[in-house]
C-alpha cells in the first residue's frame, strides 16, 4: 500500500517535472532559433552573449523562473552550433527516426530543438537530456543515440580532436576551451567585517581552506587546492575557475564578494579617505559601489588608527552621506540598492524629482554605513538652474568620482561568439563597428568632461572594460586638451610597480620628431600620460580586458610674491 501510495505521489511531480523541462527547451529553441537567424542574415549584434540571451528572454516575455537554465541551455548550444548542425546533417537514420516519430505521436520536434538535446546528450556534464525515462522525446533519443555518438566520433575523427573543449581551442587559434576567464576573482567584503580581528579571521580561515597558498594568478588556474593573495590589490583573491565560490560559506554570508581584477583599480588610483565624499556616476550593478563604500567606511579608517574602536560615523544625522551612487535605469537602479543592502550598506534611494522612494529603516543609526542611490542622470548635474541649486544642496561636498561609462565591452568574455557572428561580413562589421566605437568614444568623453566641470571635485577615475585605443587613451587625450585646469594622476601614484601601462601606438601618432603635435604638451609630458594610464590585457593579467586612468586638478602655483 505504501509502494502504491508513493507512486501516486510522484506522478504528479514527475509530470510537472516534464513540463518545466520542456518549457527549458522551448524557450531556449526561440531564443537560439532568433540568433541563428541573425546569423544567417548577417545582422550586427551588440553585448555579450549572456546579455543578449537575457534581452531575448526579456524580449519573448518568458517565465523568469526559467532564465537560469534557458541561459546555460541556449549559450552552450550556441557555442557548439557548428558542431550540432554538422550532425544534424550527417546523421543518417535521424530523418527515418523522425518519420517513425510523427507516425507515433503525431508531431516531432524542430531542428533547434533537436540541436539543444543533441547537446545535453553529448556535451552537458550529465551526457543526458533531462526529460522523465517515460517522455516520449527522452524515449526518441535513446533510440538514436548509439548512431548520434557514432557521428560524434567521426567528427572528432576528421578534425583530429579527442573532445569538444579542444575542438573549440583549435578553432579559435587558442590553447584553452574558447572565452573562459583563467581564475576566478573575488574579495573580502569590508561593510561586513569591520575590525581588524574579523578581517584577518576570515581572511586566514580562507587560505586555510587550501593546502598552498601561491604567489602567482597563473598557479591557481589548473589547481583547485590553490589559492592567491594579490600583490596589488588589498584583499583580492583569486582561485581556479573549478572552485564554486557560491557554494562556500563566505559567500552566503556576504563576507565575501565576487568581483573581477581590473575592476578593483580605479579606486586604489583614487586613494580613498575615510574624510572623503565620493560619487560613483555610473554605479549599477554597484561591485565598485560596494568596494567604495567599505574603503570610505572601513579599510581607511581602520589604517589610519591604532584601534579598532574609533566610530564609522562621527557626523551629525543630517549630515551627507560620504558615498552617492547615480543610475538613470528603473531596473538597474533597484539592482544597485538591493545589492547594497545585501552587501550590508543602509540606502536612501531618490527618485528623479530627487524626493525619496525608499529608505532603510534605521539609516541614521549611528554605527550604518551610508549609500545614497539617485534614480537619475548623472549627466544632468548642474545643466540648468534647479539642477545647479541641488548640486549647492546635496553634493556640494563631493571631492572624488568614479567614472565607468557605457564602453563597448570588447574586454569581458562571452562576446567570442558573438564576435564571430558579426564578423560573417567583414567589410560590413569594421564599418559598423567603427561608427558604433566612434559614438561610444564621444560619449564617453561628454561624460567624463561633464564631472570636471562640477566646481567641488577634484580626482576622479576613467575607466571601461574595452580594449579599443578610441574608448580608452583616446579619450584621455581628447580630456586634457578640453580641461587644461586637469592633469592625469601620475604613475608614482597610480599603482606604481604595475607594469602595463598605455599602449606605445596611441601616443606615437602625436609624436613628430622631437615635438609633440598636441597643442601646449611636450613629448616628455605626453610620455607622462601615456605612463598615467594602466591596461589589464584578457586573459594575460588574469581576468577581463580594462583600462584606467586617474585625474586631477592641477593646483595653482604660488607667484614669488606668495600670491595664487
């Protein structure tokens, strides 16, 4: 009686089962169906493929619950498309199974469709499609996949590989699986850990947690009993990319956060103080906001005293927050102030008419670490009189920005395939790529110039996650001449034993003989710039393609009378 009872019990699920799955592969056969078509008609893509499968998702309006799976589903078979269609096409006894399919059931499943299961049957951890041993389409590919295997094998037979993952470094001309960062990078999260005593627990129960602790990036990447203190950055660790840091209990509790190299620069160039007010212009999803905020709150503050005992807030509870974070996306700006709170800051979030929408309960409680978050456009700051009045009133105190603007994110993986795709027609993609980057390059210049006009500030920090010389050394070049009163954070002060520093031909073009062809700067002055600026290459430093540069205005030099 209890064997039967069960078995009622668990059909019900099992159907349910079979109806989420399904829904996966439907879902996802939309989605890839969409950028196979793009493909075949050689349209132009923007973005990472994660960010374009989270748009046709959005797009399609498919179930959120979902996206997880439809995301891992889709971006794997995209990856292996190649692949799946060559079988698809060599398969011999898939049409007479197809027929046999419709006779029984009455309907078959689509070629994309096909193409997904072909990859969870071959390529996913499991080498299985997840549908219940009854569903018809479970039952479907059993019955073809001794000859889908066998097709797989003269695959690799004829590409001389022994495994997808090579098959994929042959083709890319790479010695690794295609665009797949090398380690793994993520920090100690100082809003949580606000003394000296519980940062260095957590941090020596993390090294203890693997048997070597090395002092190379490039040590951890094979090995997941390794794990690396980088030199450059405080509290930066980096481990093998097998190492499932969401698992590990540091994580759950916010103790830790997971935030790439290149993207924890900007605010050691900025050299933050605990008397600091900074702005983060373009802050969502806010891993930078987060940092700022346990720099500000935590890590100076703590360095600059002997104890731990000195308060994190000393102002009065009318006083300005140290940190603002701008973001003029509905979604993107409740993201911010969620992950905020997550990462255990207090928030006022400001709508656009600069009235408040949210705020933490307790947020003038004496020991919280303050973020205010505007829903808003940092790039009307200041533009007209009202905008000019609230600047006097609620930011004329802010003395540093972190500037990250929209850049075309030629340095983050996962934009391989979509890379790829584009380049179908090459002469097409260099034209349409070339006005995209020349639109990205101005706007992101009008953004940084727009925060050196701001009366009160004076550093701030440029940076993108780009590879390209007209969104990064360009755009520091065209800043100094528009902003004489500005001079680029040299390198003594800018992370100094960095070795990477801006590229030789951006600055050779300016170089004519002994002269610089640029108006009012010297070649040793231009050389100064170019050394001002830091690079973090893909892959070569450890992580995402970034650049950064620091600013600041110049000070005004005593006459010999002891005037300004």
């Amino acid at each position: 009686k209890l064997n039967e009872t069960l078995k009622g019990l668990f059909k019900p699920i099992q159907h349910i089962s079979s109806i989420f799955i399904m829904e996966i592969y439907r879902d996802s056969t939309w989605i890839l169906e969409d950028l196979i078509k793009q493909k075949e008609n050689n349209k132009l893509v923007s973005g990472s493929l994660k960010n374009i499968i989270i748009s046709k998702h959005k797009q399609f309006k498919l179930n959120n619950k979902n996206l997880k799976n439809v995301f891992a589903c889709t971006i794997e078979a995209y990856k292996h498309l190649d692949v799946l269609e060559y079988l698809y096409e060599n398969m011999s006894s898939l049409e007479a199974a197809l027929t046999k399919l419709e006779a029984t059931k009455g309907k078959v499943p689509n070629k994309v469709t096909l193409y997904l299961m072909f990859n969870d049957a071959l390529f996913s951890k499991n080498k299985r499609i997840q549908l219940p041993n009854n569903h018809y389409l479970k039952k479907f590919m059993d019955s073809i996949n001794k000859n889908l295997n066998k097709q797989w094998e003269m695959f690799k037979k004829i590409n001389k590989v022994n495994s997808i993952d090579e098959y994929l470094a042959k083709k890319t001309g790479a010695d690794k699986p295609i665009d797949q960062p090398p380690v793994r990078w993520f920090r100690l999260n100082l809003a949580k850990l606000r003394t000296f005593e519980k940062i260095n627990q957590v941090k020596n129960e993390i090294i203890a947690n693997f048997k070597h602790n090395v002092d190379s990036w490039k040590a951890v990447q094979e090995n997941q009993d390794c794990i690396y203190e980088d030199e450059f950055i405080p509290n930066l660790f980096a481990v093998s990319m097998d190492f499932k840091i969401s698992k590990c209990k540091w994580y759950k509790s916010g103790q830790i956060i997971i935030q790439d190299r290149g993207s924890c620069f900007p605010l050691e160039i900025l050299d933050v103080k605990k008397t600091d007010y900074i702005m983060d212009c373009c802050a969502a999803p806010g891993n930078k906001t987060s940092l700022l905020g346990g720099y500000i709150y935590v890590k100076d503050r703590l360095e600059s005293v002997d104890e731990d005992a000195q308060p994190i807030y000393e102002e009065d509870e009318d006083s300005i927050p140290r940190v603002v974070a701008f973001e003029k996306n509905d979604k993107r700006s409740d993201v911010l102030n969620t992950m905020m709170k997550n990462a255990g800051f207090e928030t006022r979030k400001f709508n656009p008419d600069l009235t408040v929408s949210e705020q933490t309960e307790d947020y003038f409680n004496d020991d919280t670490l303050r973020i205010d978050i505007f829903h808003g456009d940092f790039s009307t700051l200041c533009n007209n009189q009202r905008n000019n009045d609230i600047y006097k009133s609620k930011f004329f105190k802010f003395n540093k920005a972190i500037l990250d603007p929209s850049c075309s994110g030629s340095g983050i993986y996962g934009r391989q395939s979509i890379d790829n795709l584009n380049k179908v027609d090459m002469e097409r993609y260099t034209e349409k790529e070339g006005e995209r980057l020349a639109k990205l390059s101005s706007f992101q210049t009008s953004l940084v110039s727009h925060a050196m006009k701001l009366p009160t500030l004076q550093k701030l920090t440029y940076s993108t996650c780009s590879v390209n010389t007209i969104e990064n050394e360009d755009v520091v070049i065209d800043l100094l001449m528009k902003h004489p009163d500005w001079e680029v954070i040299p390198k003594s002060e800018s992370i100094p034993t960095w070795k990477r520093r801006g590229l030789d031909s951006a600055f050779e073009k300016y170089i004519d003989g002994e002269d610089c062809t640029l108006k009012g700067m010297s070649v040793k002055e231009l050389l100064h710039v170019k050394d001002a600026c830091i690079r973090l290459n893909k892959e070569e430093d450890g992580g995402i393609g970034f650049f950064v540069c620091g600013f600041q205005r110049k000070q005004l030099k005593k006459t010999k009378k002891g005037k300004k």
